[in-house]
C-alpha cells in the first residue's frame, strides 16, 4: 500500500475553483497540493445549467471543456505545488427527480459520467489510483466504490444539509448518510455536525474545523495595503462584512446597526444571494455598501480598511452547525470582530471575539470594539488565527486517517 502523500488527491466539492467567495474545500485542495498532486473537480454543470449560463464567462471559458472534453484538465501554474482543475462533462438535470428507481438510475448515470472523466484524469496524469475526497458534494460520488479505483474515501461534511434549502436537502441528506457509512473516514466542520452524523449514521465522525488561507489573510495585520477602488469614496469608519450575502443574515440585525450608526458605513463584500430571504430593501439604506464578491486574494486589501468586521448571522438550526469559514480569515488581519452567538464554535472565540445576543447589545458592542481596541488585542486575534491555518487542518487529516490503519505514519 503506498504513503497517503505518494498519491493523488481527487477533490469534488460545491465550489468551482474560480467561485465567488471563498471555500473551504478549494482552500484545502491549494494546502494539500503543496505536497502531493491535486485535482480539483469543478461542481458539474447540467444541460440546464449550461444552458441558463451560457453568456456568463466562468461557463464560456468551460464551453470546449463542456461540450466536447477538450482540455477539461488544466494544470493550475498560478498556486504552489502540483494542483489540477477539472472540468467535467454536462450532467442530466435529475434532482427534480422524486425518491425511487428512476431517480437513481439516472444518479448513476451522472456519477459514471462524472467517474469517467476523474479517471481519465488520472490516467493522463500518469496514475491509476488516488484519495478521493469528496468535500460536501453527496449529490454525485456519494458511493464512489466500483467506479473510481481509490486507495481511500474521505468524506467532509461542512454545513447542515438537512437545514439548507429544500433543492439540497431532497436527495442530499440521504446520500450524506450513505457517504459517511461507505467512507474510510468522515469528518466534520462543527462539533454540532460532529454529534448529529455520528448519531444519524452510526459511525464516528472526526471533528476538522475550518481554517483560514494565513498567508494570505495576514498581510491585512502585516503589510500597508492601498484601499481598493470602490471603497475610496466611502467615509470611514468602515463596518466590513465579506463572505456569501445570503439566508445565513440577520437582515433586521444589519438595518439596525445601520440605524443606529448612522456616522458608520457598512460595507458587504460578496454576492449578493438574499433576495428571498428578507422584504427589505437594503438598497434604501445610504450607509449600507454593496461592493461585490472578490477573490480571496484581494479580500486582505478590503479587511485592512476596515475598523471592525462582523457576523451577524441569525441563531437557528441553519447556523448552529456552523464553524464560519471567515472567523480565522477575520482575525488574521488583527482587525475586532462583533458576531451573534449562533453556533457552539462561534462561542469558543468568546476570548478574542465580542459575541452579542441581542440588536441593543451588537449595536455598543460595535462602539466599544472600535473605543477599547489596542495593540495587544490585534496581536492577540492575529496569533489565534496562527493557530488556525489550512496547514494545521491537512496534517490533522492525515493524522485522523493514519489512526484508522490504512495509513501507517
């Protein structure tokens, strides 16, 4: 049996490559491509998709890719290390699908599809096994056995899908369960994810939490960073917010704050997906900035002209299970963070982090982040953040899975 390390490492996740935020699994792929060969396989688009997207770059970029498997695997110079970006061929539409025969014959269709394409990867790149890893992507490969020849299956669950929107949750919640019972090893983002699929599946699951690109984030606390272009005109002092603007928000939470500073400006960074998930109308609101989703390479520029960063997530079973992806990304840049107390691994930050539970209680928590900051706390988060690189999290994962006895030091 061959070093984990000696092996490829194949990656199916929700997230494209080049997607407009950042992602914990193509974080992952970049940490684990300084070692080992990755490929990172793009969220396959359908016939659909395609279709509906058609006029939009990311997909006229794939066009060739899509249509016609014409350079579908394309080596990634740009990053360290030897990582690989797939893009598979069109996928049937089939989550309209109902549960039962039908559905899952046409699944199996768009998993051998999406299997074909992996291996052949593999086969141009001269290997004819890998780890599969499959990031919180039950929809395809749940069961990927029989149809790629891996040495081992890793299964990540990152957010709770039986919470999520019903288009996810339909099929999704099922296939995870399956996902982690087929897996060599399952892990999970949250402790409240950790406890509920160990429960629900009948098997341990190992608790990874989520991490932050240092290197990159840390240049926010380290380097003098010119202010980005579309947020010059805004008068400080800056409220920044980046990440996905979506149902996670608590959108009378950010009309209060907006209210009751009407000296501040807050500024959102990310694409904007909230239109169902609140009735008013943030565009009426003059303090409230909307700047558009950045590559994680041009957020450190947009966190170091901030005075203070915020999560102002809602408190339900949607952010419970949540361990954000941009708590470590925050305190990387040294910068004071305000966020609600929605989840058991928010809380574990209580020490570097202000957590507010309440409108009136977010709103002075805001004042004081700014009056009482001072070096020391800077230096403090910053050091948190440290503890808490994508480096840190691969070797925990590798650590996990040497304990299960495929992998031997």
């Amino acid at each position: 049996m061959k070093e984990f390390k000696e092996l490829p490492l194949v990656m199916i996740s929700m997230s494209r490559w080049d997607g407009d935020f950042s992602s914990a699994s193509w974080s992952l792929a970049k940490t684990f491509a300084k070692e080992q060969p990755v490929i990172y396989v793009d969220y396959p688009f359908t016939i659909l998709d395609f279709w509906r997207e058609r006029h939009l770059p990311g997909v006229k970029a794939r066009k060739e890719a899509l249509l016609y498997k014409k350079g579908a695997l394309k080596r990634l110079s740009q990053y360290p290390g030897e990582l690989y970006a797939l893009t598979p061929p069109l996928m049937l539409p089939v989550n309209w699908l109902p549960q039962g025969n039908i559905y899952r014959l046409f699944a199996s269709i768009n998993d051998h599809r999406l299997a074909h394409s992996i291996n052949r990867s593999l086969k141009e790149l001269g290997f004819d096994q890998c780890i599969f890893f499959n990031s919180f992507n039950p929809l395809y490969l749940s069961q990927p056995y029989g149809k790629i020849n891996y040495q081992s299956y890793i299964y990540q669950s990152r957010d709770n899908i039986r919470w999520l929107e019903p288009y996810l949750r339909k099929h999704g919640a099922e296939a995870e369960i399956n996902a982690i019972q087929q897996s060599d090893m399952s892990i999970a983002t949250s402790r409240q994810l950790q406890k509920e699929l160990s429960l629900l599946s009948g098997k341990e699951v190992a608790f990874v939490p989520n991490a932050a690109d240092f290197d990159n984030f840390q240049k926010a606390f380290s380097d003098e960073l010119p202010v980005p272009e579309d947020i010059k005109s805004i008068p400080y002092p800056k409220i920044g917010y980046t990440g996905n603007i979506c149902h996670r928000l608590d959108y009378e939470l950010i009309q209060a704050i907006c209210k009751a500073h009407p000296e501040k400006n807050i500024v959102m960074v990310g694409p904007r997906n909230h239109w169902d998930s609140t009735t008013i109308n943030l565009d009426e609101i003059d303090n409230l900035h909307f700047v558009g989703p950045k590559s994680i390479e041009q957020l450190p520029y947009y966190l170091a002209h901030f005075e203070v960063l915020i999560l102002p997530f809602l408190c339900n079973e949607v952010t419970k299970s949540i361990y954000p992806l941009k708590i470590n990304e925050y305190l990387a840049s040294g910068k004071p963070v305000v966020a609600t107390p929605f989840s058991e691994d928010i809380k574990g930050f209580k020490e570097v982090i202000l957590l507010a539970s309440t409108k009136k209680e977010f709103i002075k928590a805001i004042e004081e982040s700014i009056s009482q900051d001072s070096p020391e706390k800077k230096e403090e988060r910053y050091m948190t953040a440290a503890r808490n690189t994508w480096d840190h999290r691969v070797q925990q994962i590798i650590s996990s899975l040497e304990k299960t006895g495929i992998y031997q030091g």
